[in-house]
C-alpha cells in the first residue's frame, strides 16, 4: 500500500495530519488509519454549478478506513459517536467520512474477494499503523461471479425498497404521517443501500441517508440532485426525512404535514429511477 500523500496539495496534507493526530489519543485499539477514494487517487471534487435554477454543490469528502484490533469496537455507539465529537471539532475545511471496522472484519472480506475492501487495499494510502496487522491479499473474483452477486444484491434491497415505498403510500391514504414519513426513510435507505451493494459490495452500518447520500454522490454525481438544499425549506423537509428513522417512530413532538411528504415523495421517485438505472448499467458493465 502507499504511504505518500504528496500529491495532495499542502494545506489538505496538514488537514489529514491534524485528523490523524486527533484520532490516535482517542482509542489504543486503532490500528491503522487509510485514506481511500478520491484523495487518494487524487481525482477530488470542489464544484458548483446551477442546473434549472437549482444550485448544487459537490465537495468530495476524506475516506477514512479506521482499523480496530476488535470488532467488538467498531460496533461500540459510544466509541463512535466520541469520534464523531473529536471530528467535528476540528471544524476541517473538508467533510470527513470515516468507517470503523476490526482487522479480522477486514481480512475476511478480502479473502472472500469483497471488491470495495480490495480497492482500498490497491488504491489506499496508510496515513497511521501500528505493524502489528497487515492486510490479507484479496481473492479474486470473475467478472461473471461480480456479476450475479451485484445483481442479487439490488434485486433484494431494490424490491425492499419498493415495499417500503408502497407502505408508504398505503399510511399516506390511511392519514398515518408519521408512519409514512418512517416508511419513505426506509425506501430511501434500501435505495442507497442497493446503489452501494452494486458498486462496492459493501453498505455501511448507518441509517443515516445523509451520509448514504454523500457515498452515492461519490459513486455517480447524478445521485447529488435528488435532495437538493439549496434553500431553507429543501434542508428542513431534508432534516424531517432524514430524523424519520428515530423521531417519526418514539417522539411524540416530531410533525410533518402532507405537503411536506409529498415533496419527498418526489425525490425518493426519483433516487428510485436513478438507483435502477444506473445500477443496471453498473451490473451490465461486470462483464464488457
């Protein structure tokens, strides 16, 4: 794996410097510290642009692979949510998105030939180790394997997605809001959810479709116009969706109206015409 982050300019290397300095205090069990994805390829995106009146932004984030010596802390709340302070805190000009997994969780995916674990592993650069793991050589997979298993993948979380979509429409008939709101959440989570299995082989351990939606970004900028936030009331209706999961189920304060459901109804349509279309093209693409 590579350990030089030169490429990148100065001011993103004191960035990843200051992260990794923050990080190690916070947990002996940290075993390595990978940046993957964009920054490590160095094919980062800083843009603007307006489409049909409609400003989008796009700023690729940090990738980080954080290695534990447990699995057992990787699934810890507490220790994550503690990261996610120590983060936050350092106010970085750049959005960090970090996945916790423990080195014996990472080892099996790539001798079972998971391809997202096996990119990392070939693109990665390691900006902290211990040397007391390294990385197990990944299985190779061909392409029809690659093939089938993506597209048994999306034929589940896609189809579950669509069961939740019409729940959806069965609680927005029966007046049910906050039902419906839950139900729409869980839609767009499996949409996500199948976009990320296609792709990598891999979906993250969080229901939080912000974060689903920034590495569906990553994979097709397409994927960056279904939740526009350009104005207050595109981030609120936003912020209702994305606190469904939770609120809409356990907080009697928690309200959305009809009109605000019927908006996000529309944009989930169309994650959904996205999610399938550019993950048949995906499926298709395993074996030109």
């Amino acid at each position: 794996m590579k350990i030089s982050i030169s490429h990148l300019p100065e001011h993103k290397q004191a960035e990843l410097k200051a992260i990794v300095a923050a990080l190690i205090p916070k947990c002996a069990e940290i075993e390595m510290i990978i940046l993957y994805g964009s920054y490590a390829r160095g094919n980062w995106v800083e843009d603007k642009y307006v489409e049909n009146g409609v400003t989008y932004e796009y700023k690729s984030d940090y990738d980080l692979l954080i290695v534990l010596s447990t699995n057992g802390k990787a699934n810890a709340d507490s220790f994550l949510q503690s990261v996610t302070i120590k983060l936050e805190e350092l106010r970085s000009n750049t959005p960090v998105h970090p996945i916790f997994h423990g080195i014996e969780f990472v080892n099996e995916a790539l001798r079972e030939g998971n391809y997202f674990f096996g990119d990392i592993k070939r693109e990665g650069i390691v900006l902290f180790t211990t040397n007391r793991y390294q990385l197990d050589n990944k299985r190779e997979m061909a392409p029809l394997e690659m093939q089938a298993r993506a597209k048994e993948d999306f034929d589940q979380w896609f189809e579950s997605g669509n069961q939740f979509y019409g729940q959806y429409i069965h609680a927005m008939n029966d007046g049910h809001l906050k039902i419906a709101a839950f139900d729409l959440h869980q839609a767009t989570e499996r949409y996500y959810g199948a976009i990320q299995l296609v792709f990598t082989g891999y979906k993250p351990k969080t229901h939080d479709i912000e974060i689903l939606g920034w590495l569906a970004k990553a994979l097709n900028i397409e994927f960056g116009k279904v939740f526009p936030k350009a104005t207050y009331e595109e981030r609120i209706r936003f912020t209702l969706l994305k606190k469904a999961y939770v609120d809409a189920r356990y907080k009697a304060e928690y309200k959305i109206s009809k009109e605000d459901l019927e908006y996000l109804a529309e944009r989930v349509q169309l994650l959904r015409k996205l999610t399938e279309q550019i993950c048949k093209e995906k499926i298709a693409d395993f074996t030109k």
